[in-house]
C-alpha cells in the first residue's frame, strides 16, 4: 500500500467527532462519511474500514448516533445513520471543547519565547 | 431492551453488520469502476485495502455492547463441543475432577456441620454462654483452677445459676443445662418389657424458651413444670420419637416409667433440633426439669449442693447490651456469690476466692464438644483433600497443555484469521472452567458418597449406635462451595494453557509444520509433574506418619492384657430402684453367675473399668502429711473395684496384696494404690501400711494402703501424659463422711456399671451368653453393651482411625494421579521426540541407552519434586505433631520408605513409555519426518 506523507493518524477520540458533524448534515451510510471526510479534508484524512464502522456501533451503542435502513442513491439498501438529540447535545459540547483545546495548544505552540 | 433484543435478534444483526460492509464494499468497487479500472481489479484492489473483513466485523461486535453475553453463550457452546470431540480426554478430566472436588467437599460438608453450623434456633447471634471451657460433666468446690490457670468458671452451681438469673439485667432470659448426660432407662407405664436405654439431660424451666424453640407436638417445659414438687414431666426428642416411638402421636400425654419414677411426655421438641450441645457421645433423647433431679437421684442429687457446678449457661442478651459489659456484671455476681460461701471454704480454696472469674463466649453453636473434639482432625482432612485436588489440577492443566500442542495449528489459524487474543485466552479458560463445572456436578455425588463413607468410619464402624446430628447430605452451602471450588480450580489449571495459548505465534506455528516447537510448553509440563511428585510425598508421608501413630496408640502397654477380656457396660441398678443394701449381693450373684459360664476363668466389676469412658477424681490427703498450698496436685483418680479385679484384668502387683474377699463392711477400710499414687505421694518411701482420704484433711485416716498395681491407663485420652495417680476401693466398704458431696460419690460409686470378664479361649458366642445372663438375673436392669476388650481399645481410637484412613486414601489416589500425570508427560515427550529417538538409533544408540535416556528424564523430574517434598513432608509433620503419638515429624526412615514408594510408582509409569521408545523403528521414524 502507498503510503502519502500528508495524510497522518488521528488522535484518540477525534474520530467520532467528525463522524458526529458529518451525520450532523443528515441521514447518512458509511461510506458516505468515510467519503465525505476524506473530501472535506482534501484527501489528508483517509477513514479505514476497520476504524469507521467499530466507530459508528460504538456511538450507535452510545445512543448518540441512530441508525435505519433505506434505498441509497444507487437503490441498493444501506444503513443511514442520524445523531440523536443526545448526540447533537454532545457534539455541541464535544466541539467546543474541541476548539478550546487546540486554542491553547496552539496558544501555546506558537507562543514566542519572551512570552514565557 | 437493547441489549435483549440484541441478543436474541443476534442474527438479524449479523446479517444487518454483513450487509452494510458488503455495501461499503460494493459502492467502493463501483467507484473504481467508474474511475475506469476494470471490474476484477477494482474489486481486488478495494479487498486489499479493506483488510481482513471478519476482523473489523469481530471489532464491531466487540463494540456493540452485548460481545460479553452474547459470546459467552457461543464460547460456552464451542466449549461444549471441543469436550464433546474429545470423549476420553473428557472422562478422564472429568474423573479426576470429581475425584479432587469431591473429597474437597465431603470433608467441607462435614466441617460445615460440625465448625461452621449454629443451633437451630431463633436469633442464635443474641445468645452467649456463660464460660468459655469446655468443661464435662462435674466439678467440685469453690475454685475452678485448672492447668495452672487460675479459676476460669465454665460450670456452675444450681445456686449460683438462680443468683444470676435472678439479677442479671443485661439478659433477657437465662437458662441452665446439665453438663453431662443422664443414662436412662424408659419404659411406658404398665409394660413389662424391659427398658429401652436413653439419654437424658436436665435442663431448666425456660431452656426451650430461651433457645427460642417451639414444640413439634404438644407443649415445651414452662418455668411451671421445675419446680419442687411440680408433676414430673419430660420432652422427647424429634430424633428419638421417630426412631425408637415410630413418630407415634399418643407418645405425648402419656404415661412413662423413667428408670423406675412415673413421668408424663408433655411434648416433642421441633426436628433438627438436638439440644444446646454437640457431643459425640450421645444427644439427649429426654429432658427433664432440673427439679426432678431429687426425685431421680434422691441422697445424690447435686441440685442442693453449693459445691458441685454442674450447669452450663445460656442466656438471650437484651438488645443493645454489650457483652463486655454483662461480663463484668457477671464476673461480680460470682464474687458475690462466692463471698457468701467463704465459711464453707476449704483453705486452699480460701487462698484463691478472690481470683475466680469468668468469661462469655458466643453461644449461637452450642456446647460444641463435637468442635472441639474433630476440628483439628476436619482440618488436616481438608488440608490433605486440597492436596489431591492440587493434584488433580497440575493432571488436567497438563492433559490440557499437551492438548493445546496438538491444536497448536488450529490456534495459529484462528489467530490469523483475526481472532483476538483475549478471545482465545478467554476461550481456554472457558473451557476448563467448563470441564471443572462438569467434574464439579459429578464431584457432588462424589463427595455424598464419600460424606457417607467418613460419617460411617467415624461414628459407626464399631456397632456404636451413637447418633450425632451430622448429614451427608450436602446443603446450600456445601454446593456452593462445591461450585466455587470448580470454578476455582478451571481457573487455576486452565491458567497455564491459556497463557501458552495467548502466545501462539501464527507464522511459527505455519512454518514449524512438524518439527517440535514452543519449548516452554515442556517446562511447564515437567514443573507440573515436579509439583504432584512432592505434593505426593507430602500426602504419603502424612499418611504414614498418621498410620505409624495409630499403631503406636492400639499397640501401646495400657498396663493391662485386654486379650480373652470382654467388657459389659450396664445401667445404674440404683436407678433401677435398687437400695443400697441390695448392690452388693446383686454383684455377687452377677459375679457367680458369670463366673459359672463355660470357660471364663475370671469376673469382676468396677464403678468404671479402663478406658471405658469415665474417670472420677478429687483431691486427696495423706495422713502424716502437712496440709498442701493452693497451688499443690494432690489431685487422685479412684474406683470401686470387686475382688479379683486386677487377676481378671490382667494387672500385676507390685507390692503388698489386692482387694479380696476379706475386705467387706466389717473389716478396717483398705485401698489399693497404682504405681503413679505411690510415686505422687510417697516419692521413696514404702506405701503399704500409710492412710490417706479424700480431703479435707479430716478424713486422711480414712483408707490404710495394702497394696500397689501397676499403672494402668483408664482415661481415653493424655496418652502421652505422665500416668495419674489412682487408688481402688473395695465394693463391699462403704465409709460414712460428713461432707454432703464425699457421701453422694461414696455411694454413687457403688453402682458398678462396668463388669469385666476373663475368657482366655475367646469362646465364639461369649457376648450373647453375657447378655443371656444378665437379664436373667435381672430384666429390669438396662443393658447397654458388651465388647471385647480389645474392640474397646480400637474404638477409643475411632477418630484417629478415620483419619488415618483417609489420609491412605487420599495418599493413594494423590500417587495414582501424580502416576498418571508423569506418564502423561512421559509418553508425549517420547512422541514428541520419536524423529529425534529414530535419528539415535540409526547413528547407533541400542535399545538400552534409550531406555535409559527417557528413564533418566523421568528420574530428575521425581527427584527434584522429592527435593522439594522431603522438606515440606517433615514440615507438614511438625505442623501436625498434636495428632501424632510416637512418631517424630522428621522420620528418615519413614520419609525414605515413601520416597521409594513413589519412586518405583515413577520406574513402573516411566517404564511404559521407555520401552515404546525404544522400540522405535528408525527408518519409520526418519520417513515420517
């Protein structure tokens, strides 16, 4: 497998947040959201299998994701996935945090060294 | 419920999780497609960047929630399945198992019972005993010193119990109960047959109530029903109602000659209850009112008597009471009421009054004498019983270790297919939880069996008809612990495995094909074999050291013969309503009666004969001698003896004459002293012709030595303890003594209840002719056993018997296991190594150079593990050393004898697999490489 040098692994726990904001749009099946977020990314994330649906049960189990079989656009069925008012909440929640975090750490990263 | 549903729909959603990858899948690939790549490579290309497909579906199930549940089921099923594939390896686990958990738990089953069980009775926690000794039956004076240990009382007076019922806040109720037991004799009013034998026990007004027990049938003893002059009534026990009445429902309200005295049965307490004390020798089958105590013993009664503690207590705290506190209340009392008996003193008593005390100690389990009696014995069972069943883990762990090779490949397989590595692991151990479960369940039956088998060696070999309140039968308890010592031990021989198993290498295991890999499996063998080789060592040698001390106890010189001797044990004629003037001639006409048998040279009676269970002592005084300190032993045991007591015993003279037909109620009073007397008393001096009497010193005139015997050994136990000090009275001498407790024992003692007999030619029917006689002479008098004296002695070592016998036991099957399990190792090694054993013997080893190659590795593992046993054998025999009688823990002898033991089981298992070995046909063996 090629191996590109701009895209890199994420950390922990990022991943269900972009999955929570790609279903945040709408009903949508797995991959759809492995392509949406490689799209929006520029193809610099590119989702596995193996990480994406462990994933999706994962908040699927957590109540934060809900799920319902339906024709996808080729007419083939697919499992879409929607957040659930619980999941819209900790997506809110989960993004601020989100933000405030890479605040600091850029904060901090970029900070001069007469700032300290 | 998601999780329910999830698990019951489980494959709705395995096909729901297959079709939403293949769709993924599939509109991957049509993306492809489209972009122009052809169809076959587009669909190649997106199944290598998918990866493994059933390892993102296991990660997704994992992630679901219910993986626990819902794959517990399946592992439990695929468990299920590998056992049933493997029907030997199976039945063999299985036999082993039950084997080792049912021993566990039959000796479990029996300490429940006997060390963890409370009384059957309400709110047993609110009960305490007053006294912390286990203390039987009688106890004279106003000090109760024993052991150097200043006065602990554990017995008390019927005063004294009155004084603290009476103001004792703190308890809600108080009752009293005899401490000894009360033989019996019962028949109903009007019959003439003769008496059924019984145990009875007083006990008083508020016992049943106190105990918070209610009848079964009619009513329980009221305070009403003790007191003086009160109609005499009594209370049958569930036990004997069922055994001996049929459950008979007339049995209550009606009439009862109870050794001779009319009493009405008032009730039946409750099934399962036996009284407030566990006891070996005999539960009470009848329970009187201490009041009538007076009309059964008349003169003897002890309930009047301040100076004869007879009672054990029981009381109900009141809620909110503290213990500590109600001692020290009642520490006062005793005081109390001791100061007010300080002119009744004796000095020695005078000089330690104040020192007396006592103690409260939990009561909701009784008087345990059973406890006390077996609890060391139960525990060194249970200890040997893990032994085995150590054992039997270290075989199964090793059947499964050598399984877990040969399915090495699958494991490898399954590991590249994408299992993970907690499955496996949690797989293997499932599986021997599984089979330990199995073995567990078959362990049951096992260990009730085996239950039944200790009970029957314990308690009934000898025709003893005592019944104690101990079942085979397992209870909740015994079940559970049946079930967590199989889910125990899966865990604990399931370890090894599946620590090998989660270190499976798959591209090792792929590449090895079939040349030997994973070294460590074969350490771990051998250290398992290592560990049941000295686990074996520990157990014979237990059993030796156990079996050598039987030996040393049935064979020791009691100082009597008891060839050719038979004992009858009969019931006191008193209690018969004999008078007093009666007894003598009566035992003369026993004694001539017996004595005209064909071939018995010899018959005499004795108040109690050696070690048939009873013992009387009190303290002495030699005339001459100054009056002994408080801390002095001037205590001596003492009987009544007919004439030719020590001819027909078996006893030598040492010195001066015994008791004969001279010594009657007309001539001066005499006695005979045993050797430990002379050596106690009269250090050098010569015996013969000195006094001496029972304290106080009043009395040291009273008996004139004539004699002295030998030791001979009465008590049934202190077997290692110096002789005691004895003297022996005749029948036929009764002395008048001021002291109201001297006098009762004076004439007590003149019920002889054990009468021996000399038969050197073992005539075949001598028991039934003894039995014919006696009721001849007298129907009414109650019969209870004869035995030849030899039977005595053994049965005096029951218990030491029992476990020495299943200490063998568990020895023996402990060796066959650990046989087993070197033969195991053995044999696979040799398998393992056949291409390598071919390799030799083409290069030019001969048969016997292989033979001994395999020996050899037998060898070092059975003596590393006897390394290692040796120690801890004559470790577990120091640990041991209160049930051994003349056997020292560190035994070379003994030690090596069971090191050759389990070394030529080690030649005789080795030898198989040696010569399968060395029968190997090297081209055969280097083709099949």
């Amino acid at each position: 497998m090629k191996k590109t040098d701009d895209r890199f692994d994420l950390p922990q726990g990022t991943l269900d947040l972009l999955i929570m904001r790609v279903v945040a749009f709408g009903p949508i099946h797995g991959y759809a959201i492995a392509q949406r977020i490689q799209q929006i990314s520029r193809d610099a994330l590119q989702v596995q299998q193996g990480s994406l649906y462990p994933a999706l049960h994962r908040l699927e189990y957590k109540k934060l994701l809900s799920s319902r079989w339906k024709p996808s656009e080729t007419g083939r069925e697919a499992k879409f996935y929607e957040l659930t008012s619980k999941g819209r909440t900790h997506l809110t929640v989960e993004t601020e945090n989100w933000t405030r975090l890479t605040d600091l750490v850029s904060l901090i990263l970029e900070g001069t060294l007469e700032g300290i | 419920m998601g999780w329910l549903r999830r698990l019951f729909f489980r494959e709705r959603l395995e096909a729901d999780l297959d079709k939403e990858l293949r769709f993924h899948f599939e509109s991957q690939v049509a993306d492809k497609v489209r972009s122009g790549i052809p169809e076959s490579e587009a669909r190649r290309l997106t199944r290598i960047e998918f990866g493994g497909i059933e390892q993102i579906k296991e990660d997704c199930r994992e992630r679901r929630g219910t993986m626990g549940l819902e794959s517990l089921l399946q592992d439990v099923r695929y468990a299920l399945r590998q056992l049933r594939k493997s029907p030997g390896f199976t039945l063999t686990a299985v036999l082993t198992l039950a084997l080792g958990i049912g021993a566990t738990t039959a000796i479990f089953t029996l300490v429940q019972q006997v060390m963890l069980q409370s009384l059957p009775v309400n709110r047993p926690d609110q009960l305490w005993r007053i006294g912390d000794q286990p203390h039987c039956c009688d106890w004279a004076g106003y000090s109760q010193d024993s052991d150097g240990e200043a006065g602990n009382w554990s017995l008390f007076s019927w005063e004294a119990y009155k004084l603290f019922r009476a103001n004792t806040p703190g308890l809600q109720a108080l009752a009293a109960l005899q401490a000894g037991n009360m033989p019996l004799g019962v028949r109903p009013s009007g019959s003439s047959g003769p008496p059924d034998k019984a145990n009875g026990q007083y006990v008083s007004g508020n016992f049943f109530q106190t105990l918070g027990v209610s009848a079964w049938r009619g009513r329980l003893f009221v305070d009403a029903d003790d007191l003086e002059g009160a109609p005499p009534v009594a209370v049958m026990s569930f036990h004997a109602w069922q055994e001996k009445y049929g459950s008979d429902p007339s049995v209550v309200g009606s009439a009862y000659q109870i050794n001779g005295r009319a009493f009405t049965i008032i009730g039946v307490a409750p099934a399962g209850f036996v009284g407030a004390k566990m006891t070996s020798w005999g539960l009470p089958d009848i329970w009187m009112p201490l009041a009538t105590e007076p009309l059964m013993l008349g003169k003897t009664a002890r309930i009047k008597n301040t100076r004869t503690d007879w009672l054990d207590l029981i009381g109900r705290l009141r809620p909110g009471t503290n213990p500590k506190a109600l001692q020290v209340h009642l520490q006062g009392e005793l005081q109390g009421w001791l100061a007010s008996h300080l002119a009744d003193m004796s000095p020695q008593e005078e000089a330690v009054w104040q020192k007396q005390t006592l103690r409260l100690s939990p009561g909701g389990a009784g008087f345990s004498i059973l406890r006390r009696d077996y609890s060391e014995s139960l525990l060194l069972l249970m200890f040997t019983a893990c032994c085995v069943l150590l054992v039997a883990c270290a075989n199964i762990a090793n059947l499964l270790l050598a399984r877990g090779l040969k399915n090495q490949r699958q494991t490898a397989v399954r590991v590249a297919l994408g299992a993970s590595r907690r499955r496996l692991v949690r797989n293997a151990l499932l599986e021997s939880v599984t089979l330990s479960l199995i073995g567990g369940a078959a362990g049951v039956a096992v260990a009730w069996a085996g239950a039944r088998l200790i009970l029957y060696l314990a308690f009934h070999m000898l025709e003893r008809s005592t019944w104690i309140p101990v079942q085979a039968t397992p209870s909740t308890l015994v079940l559970l612990f049946a079930l967590g010592v199989a889910v125990l031990t899966g865990v604990i021989f399931g370890i090894a495995p599946a620590w090998m198993t989660s270190h499976a290498e798959p591209v090792e295991a792929m590449r090895g094909a079939n040349r030997e890999v994973g070294g460590g499996r074969h350490w771990a063998q051998k250290a398992l074999v290592i560990a049941q080789a000295a686990v074996s060592l520990v157990l014979l040698s237990a059993a030796a050291m156990l079996g050598g001390s039987l030996q040393n106890l049935e064979h020791q010189n009691f100082g009597f013969d008891p060839d050719g001797r038979y004992l009858a044990s009969i019931g006191s004629p008193m209690l018969a309503n004999y008078k007093q003037e009666q007894l003598v001639p009566l035992y003369r006409q026993i004694q001539d009666r017996l004595s005209a048998l064909p071939r018995v040279r010899n018959v005499s009676a004795a108040t109690y004969a050696p070690m048939a269970g009873n013992q009387w002592g009190h303290d002495i005084r030699v005339q001459g001698k100054p009056e002994p300190g408080p801390k002095d032993d001037v205590s001596a045991d003492w009987t009544r003896i007919t004439p030719g007591f020590f001819d027909t015993i078996g006893a030598r003279m040492l010195a001066g004459r015994a008791i004969n037909e001279d010594d009657n109620a007309n001539a001066r009073h005499v006695a005979v002293i045993n050797q430990a007397f002379a050596r106690k008393f009269f250090e050098n001096q010569n015996p013969v012709g000195r006094h001496f009497g029972p304290a106080s010193v009043g009395n040291a005139g009273t008996y004139e030595i004539v004699g002295v015997v030998q030791n001979i050994h009465y008590v049934t136990w202190g077997f290692r303890d110096p002789a005691r000090a004895m003297y022996y009275i005749p029948q036929a001498q009764t002395v008048q003594f001021d002291q109201p407790d001297l006098q009762s024992d004076e004439l007590w003692s003149q019920n002889l209840y054990n009468i021996v007999i000399w038969a050197p030619e073992h005539p075949a029917n001598m028991l039934m002719q003894v039995k014919k006689v006696l009721s001849e002479v007298d129907p009414n008098l109650v019969m209870y056993d004869v035995q030849s004296y030899s039977r005595v002695i053994q049965g005096t070592f029951d218990q030491q018997n029992m476990i020495a016998s299943l200490t063998w036991l568990f020895g023996a099957v402990g060796l066959v296991l650990a046989a087993v399990g070197l033969y195991g190792v053995t044999a696979y090694g040799v398998e393992q190594r056949r291409s390598e054993i071919g390799v030799r013997m083409a290069l030019g080893a001969d048969r016997g150079s292989v033979v001994a190659m395999v020996l050899r590795e037998a060898f070092w593992q059975v003596s590393i593990g006897l390394g290692i046993g040796i120690p801890a054998a004559s470790g577990t025999g120091y640990l041991m050393t209160s049930q051994l009688f003349g056997v020292t823990p560190w035994n070379p002898l003994l030690l090596a004898g069971t090191a050759v033991l389990l070394g030529s089981a080690a030649l005789v298992t080795a030898v198989i697999p040696a010569r399968k070995a060395a029968s190997t046909d090297p081209m055969q063996a280097l083709r099949s490489e």
